[in-house]
C-alpha cells in the first residue's frame, strides 16, 4: 500500500473513526473531472461494514434513496442529500450502505475521493498478503 495510503488508513483506525475490527485493505480512488457521476448503487457485500470515503479537492454532495430517480444526464433525485465538503468523511453502515442506495451528482468541479473498504476475508483474492503493520493498529487510548 502507499505510504500516504497507509498513513490514512492509520488514522482513521487510530482516531476511532473506523474500528480496528474493520482496517481497510483496499481503497477506490475516485478522480472526478466536471461533470462526472456515479449512478444509484450499493456497493458489494463481499466488502465489511462500516467503510468510509474521504472527499478532496472540492465539495459534492451524495444522495440516498431506495429509489433514486434518474433525471438528466449525471442528475438524479433521492430521498436525502448530505454535503460532502472538501476533506469530509462520510462513514457508511447499517440501512445506509445495505438498504439504501447512494449516488453522486454530476460535480461541478474536479474532485477526489477515496473509499476504504475491507474485503470479507474469505472473498480476498488468491494470494493476497495483509500488511501486517495495518492489521496491528489499535485506537489510540482514551
């Protein structure tokens, strides 16, 4: 993992915004130019929850529905919508990442995202070596 990855994922584990029950072992990076989107889904269960993404660069926003209507190209239309300002993290479990859907509107401006995951043990491809550094991490004592 790169080291700037790596660092990441230890803070989110360390400052218990993810549980060390949980340590990501894969990451999406999402680079998003004007206009781009990613259309109404649920991410896979092969994948534990909770899972989190961190935004950079500039603010969006995601929506969340059982029903997300399409309106327009890189448009839709949710039951909710949260901001998702620059260096937000939004943590997704429970109906939030099982239930419901969630998209991103087409962005106005450049944007990055990252999205850290861990994959079910049993579900992580042949071969795959954890990095025994990551997979140590404890919060940091209260």
């Amino acid at each position: 993992m790169p080291p700037t990855i790596k660092w990441m994922v230890t803070r989110l584990v360390q400052w218990r915004i993810m549980p060390s029950s949980c340590i990501p072992n894969s990451c999406i990076i999402n680079i998003y130019e004007e206009g781009d989107c990613i259309p109404p889904h649920i991410d896979h269960h092969d994948f534990e929850r909770p899972f989190c993404t961190v935004s950079f660069v500039s603010e969006s926003s995601i929506l969340f529905g059982t029903d997300i209507d399409i309106t327009g190209p890189g448009e839709f239309r949710g039951s909710v919508e949260i901001s998702l300002p620059r260096g937000s993290v939004l943590i997704l479990k429970g109906n939030g990442a099982d239930i419901t859907k969630h998209c991103i509107p087409g962005v106005r401006h450049r944007r990055v995202s990252i999205t850290f995951r861990r994959m079910i043990d049993d579900k992580t491809p042949y071969g795959f070596q954890p990095d025994p550094e990551l997979e140590q991490l404890q919060p940091y004592e209260l």
